[in-house]
C-alpha cells in the first residue's frame, strides 16, 4: 500500500513538472533614432535576435523613423516604466543623459551601443572608437589622392560620432599638408539630403577631389551624386559601413573604400554586458554588483575593417546571411 500510495505522489509530482507554466524570458530592448534604416535592419536586428534567443530571452527593437532625440527620450521612458531586464540604447549627443541617468536610477540597467554618453551611469559604451575611425577614413582617402586635392566632408549635426570622427579626420589630415578640407555638411542621416549636398558642393567648387561620408547614408547618397554627375573615379569617396547600397557602390568602384564598423561584435558584446549584469557568474561577482560595482568593462571598443572592392566579396557573403535571419524574423 504504501509502495502504492509512493509511486502515485511520484506520478503527481511528475505531471505538475511536466504542466508547470514555461518560465517567462527575459525583456530587453533595443532603442535608437533612425531605427529602420537598413544598416540596422540587417546587421543589429538579426545580430541580437540571435544573441537573445541563444541565451533564452527576447529583444524588442524601437524607436523613431528619424533623428528625433526628444521621441527617443519618451520612449526609453515608456520602456523603463515595463521594468525590462536592459535597454541597449543608441544616443544622439548629450541631449539623453538625463533620461539615461533615470532609466539606471530606476533600476533598469543600460548600455550605449555605436554611440556613447559618457557623462551619464551607463553601464557601458559598446562600440567603435570614433577619433581612430576617422583616423583611418583620412588615411585612405589621403592614399587615394596621393597625398593632395580638396575635400568634403559628409555627416550628421549633431552627433558625438560626428564630433569624434572628424576630430580624427583633422588630425590624421596633419600628416598631409596638401590635403585641405572644404567643410562639413550636415546630411541629416539621410540618403537623398546627402546626394543633393554632395552635387551642390561638386558644382561650387569644380576641382574637388574627394568625399569622406561618416554616417551610413553619407556614402550612397555621395555615391549617387557623383555617378550622376559623371565624376566615378574621378571624385574619390570613402564612407562608413557596409549596406547592401555601399558595398554595390564599392563593386561597382564608384565608393573606393568603406570603413566598416563590427556592428555584430559591439551588439553582441553589449548585449553580453547587460546579460552579464543580470546574471553574475561567480559569488564575488555578485557582491560587487551589490556594492553598486559591476564587474563590467567602462568602454568596449571593438574596432574597423577596410572594405575595398578586393575584399568586398567576404563582406557580401556576411550580408547575405544578415539578409536571411532577418527574413526570418518577420515571417
């Protein structure tokens, strides 16, 4: 009877395992301005949906269609309110520290991703190292024009990217002393605004040489300018990133070089930071984290590759993948 009565708790305490209602994953959320561009759409969206999933959560990507700081704000507000497990945020200039220092403060821990805000209680900037990217951007296009000619620069205003990169731009351009720069044009992150720039100043100033684009629509938007104007390899175009619209602009030669940032290392890596947080691997971890210390690196700078139309190849294949995860994710 007894025996019985054992295999039958055994039975019961079997089915409630088997029934028990799955555990809830973990929220986190993915907020940027200009969020459906396809820089994101095809290297941030895939990257950390895969990321999420492997680690048993789920990600959620919002923000507004445009550089628009203010929506930005309210909706990394409206995000805190859902008391998520992190925020990976992408700032616009110093315009966000107080909502960012809020978002911390209300015990929702986040990490600024491609952009930093370094006067805030982030957690962590996960991302490129602006001032050497532009240092690199200069050191290309100055190898292309041998050292001489005259130049544009292309970006968004503003943008502490934008400040960091052409910040290195100008002191790389020391070594070149028959380099000058023309100025810098405010594109606003859009493709069209670029294009139209880019022909206004290929009008006004006849013997300009070259392009150095820092937002990822400085390049197609120059690209299409200048083979409109009939001026491909003539006008000598380094950009930033690695698009589908780039990297067709870098076979066809009419964009010599691309800086390409690794977007899939400092989403992952930042993802890995806030998962890290929640999930402190080892006891003393732990009480640092109660002592208000995580155990957290301040920066991850994750550097830059130079896509060229001899290494554009290998760049392409990565995106074809990108393109199918991502197909994936909105069946």
């Amino acid at each position: 009877m007894r025996r019985l009565a054992f295999i039958l708790l055994i039975a019961v305490l079997s089915a409630g395992l088997l029934f028990a209602a799955p555990k809830e994953k973990e929220q986190y959320y993915w907020i940027a301005s200009v969020s459906t561009i396809p820089l994101f759409l095809f290297h941030d969206y895939p990257t950390l949906k895969e990321e999420a999933e492997s680690s048993g959560a789920e990600i959620h990507f919002l923000g507004p269609n445009t550089i628009d700081i203010d929506m930005e704000n309210t909706i990394l507000e409206q995000v805190m309110a859902k008391k998520p497990a992190g925020v990976l945020f992408m700032p616009f200039g110093e315009g966000h520290n107080s909502t960012i220092n809020k978002c911390i403060e209300s015990g929702v821990p986040l990490v600024c991703i491609d952009g930093d805000a370094p006067n805030t209680k982030r957690l962590t900037y996960s991302g490129t190292d602006w001032v050497t990217l532009g240092r690199v951007q200069a050191r290309v296009l100055a190898g292309l024009l041998d050292g001489k000619g005259k130049i544009m620069l292309s970006a968004v205003i503003p943008n502490d990217n934008t400040r960091k990169a052409r910040q290195g731009i100008e002191e790389e351009m020391k070594n070149y002393p028959g380099i000058k720069i023309l100025g810098l044009q405010n594109d606003k992150g859009l493709v069209e605004e670029a294009a139209r720039l880019a022909a206004e100043q290929m009008q006004a100033n006849p013997d300009l040489n070259g392009f150095i684009g820092i937002d990822a629509s400085s390049g197609p938007g120059i690209a299409k300018a200048v083979e409109e104007a009939g001026k491909t390899g003539k006008i000598k175009i380094v950009c930033v990133d690695n698009t589908p619209d780039i990297v067709e602009a870098v076979q066809k030669k009419v964009i010599q070089a691309a800086i390409v940032q690794k977007r899939e290392a400092f989403e992952v890596w930042g993802f890995r930071a806030l998962y890290a947080y929640n999930h402190p691997g080892t006891p003393i971890m732990q009480k640092y984290k109660d002592l208000g210390m995580a155990m957290i690196p301040n920066e991850m700078l994750t550097g830059v590759l130079v896509m060229t139309p001899d290494n554009v190849g290998g760049v392409l294949d990565v995106l074809n993948y990108q393109e199918q995860v991502y197909k994936g994710m909105k069946k």
